[in-house]
C-alpha cells in the first residue's frame, strides 16, 4: 500500500480540525458574513489558479445551475451557521459536532435517495444524537440557554453537508472534483460576498484575525480540498471520508492547547458516543471489525 495516505489522511484532518480555532480567532472580529465571505474567496483564487493551470477553466460553465445549489448547501450556508456558532461553542465542541456530517449524510440518503438502512445503522443514529445530546449537557443543565441556539446550528450546517453530498452524487457525480471544488466556492462566494459587504467589521481586526482568514482561507479551505481529492483517487470515497473521525481529535487538541479549552469528561464521553454512532450509521464498524474474506474493490 503507498504510505503517502498514511500521512496525507492524519494531515487533513489536523488542518480541517484546525479550521475551528481559526474561526474562534477571527469571526468575534470579523462577523461571520463577511469572515465566510473573504474565507471562500481567497479558497476561490486558489483553486481556480489551479484550475487555470490545468486548463480546466471551461468545465465550470457544465451544470452551473447545479453547482449553484451545491455551494449554497454546502458551503455558503454551513460556513456561516459555523461561524455564528463558535461565537458561543468552543472549538472543540464544534468540531465534535462536526463529525456527524456522515450520519445525516445516511439520513438524507434514506428519506431522498429511498436508500434502506439495516438495523445496526439506525442504532448508530440513535447512538449519535445521543452523544450529541451528553456532549451538550452540561451547558444545558446550567441553564444557559444560549448554546442551544448555536448547537442546533451546527447541526443544521451538518444536515446541509449531507444534502449537499447526496446532491451532489445524484447530479454531478461526472465532474472532476477540483471543478467541483472550485464551482462551489464560486458560488459561495457569490452569496457571501454581497451580504458580506453590508456587514463589515466596525474596527479594523487585529492581525491576528486577519492572519486567521487567510489561513483559513488557503490551507484549510483551497489546499485542504486538493489533499481531500488525492485521498479520494488514492484511497476511494468510503475510506477517505474516514477523515472525519480524526478531526474532533485535533479539534480538542488544538482548543486545549491554543485556546486553553479544558476537555472533560462529559466532552470525551459525548464524542465517543458520537464517534461510535457514525461508524455504525456509515458501516465504518462493520468493516472494521469484519474478518476479510477477498480484497475490498473501491469504486
């Protein structure tokens, strides 16, 4: 097996898992409109570089009304609900909650796509929002009523990954990804950027905040989704979203030792259960724990 997803898989992760405590940093600063807006337009320069290099360009004018919808659901839409979140959650937290993108992702299937989910898949789901649920508890019991509201988001900027995904396998599954990627961002930043602009930062942000978008922007945005795409030629769709488990891990570390987060018992208690329910929702604990029998085919 080439060991280059060996490394490329854990460096993923640790990027996207970075990209919570760089929203912490910039977003009180910037707001979340125009912090989304500037991080998917400097993802955009990136990517579509990239793009020109390849020369490329052409394919973004396939399906753009398609690709339209996809950088809404998948971009636009999820950025923003994540920034206004980590004004209230930490960063660690959100990263946990992150981690059920594959679970509505299973959902959507079901209730879009009329996929059948076998019985260990529905207890994964149970088991999911139930570490949800444990992981937020808590702040809930304290009475701060203020973090159901940004829970709920991240939640529903997960449930808009999952329909993004199932969207984008029903009607683009024939794009390259980089033309994907870089449509999506385009169309993000078409949405953003407009209402970005009427809610501009009253202060000039600090260097900080502006060193946190641009990072945001070109690694864990535009360079993340090129590392992305080679675990998928590499390792398939199945194994490389396995990426998803790694990030509440980085998620915590990078929260407790930049930010100082403390990390407790409820946390860790809540992102396993919520580890556990997505394996079992995606199947990842089946095939994990299954003998082997003939080489698994990657399509």
């Amino acid at each position: 097996m080439n060991t280059k997803p060996l490394i490329e898989l854990p460096l993923l992760a640790a990027i996207w898992g970075a990209s919570f405590l760089f929203m912490k940093v910039g977003v009180p600063e910037f707001g979340a409109f125009f912090y989304m807006a500037l991080r998917t337009s400097i993802a955009l320069i990136f990517l579509f570089f990239i793009l020109a290099i390849k020369k490329q360009v052409h394919t973004l004018t396939q399906d753009k009304w398609h690709l339209f919808v996809v950088g809404t659901l998948n971009t636009a839409i999820p950025f923003v609900l994540f920034g206004w979140a980590t004004l209230t959650l930490t960063a660690s937290t959100t990263s946990v909650l992150n981690s059920t993108v594959p679970m509505f992702g299973a959902l959507v299937a079901v209730v879009w796509l009329k996929d059948s989910l076998l019985k260990s898949q529905v207890l994964g789901l149970l088991i999911g929002f139930i570490g949800v649920y444990v992981l937020m508890m808590d702040k809930l019991h304290y009475k701060q009523a203020t973090f159901l509201l940004p829970t709920l988001a991240v939640l529903g900027a997960t449930l808009c990954y999952g329909i993004g995904a199932n969207y984008s396998k029903r009607y683009l599954s024939h794009l390259k990804p980089l033309t994907l990627a870089t449509g999506s961002q385009l169309s993000a930043t078409i949405t953003l950027l407009p209402i970005g602009l009427c809610f501009l930062p009253a202060h000039v942000p600090s260097q900080e905040a502006i060193l946190s978008v641009l990072v945001i922007g070109l690694l864990c945005t535009g360079f993340a989704y090129l590392l992305f795409f080679r675990l998928i030629n590499s390792l398939g769709p199945t194994k490389a979203v396995s990426v998803t488990y790694l990030i509440p891990v980085f998620g915590i570390l990078w929260g407790n030792l930049f930010l100082q987060e403390e990390i407790t018992f409820t946390m860790l208690s809540g992102c396993t259960l919520i580890a556990v329910g997505v394996a079992l929702t995606t199947g990842m604990l089946k095939r994990f724990t299954a003998k082997k029998i003939k080489p698994e085919i990657t399509v």
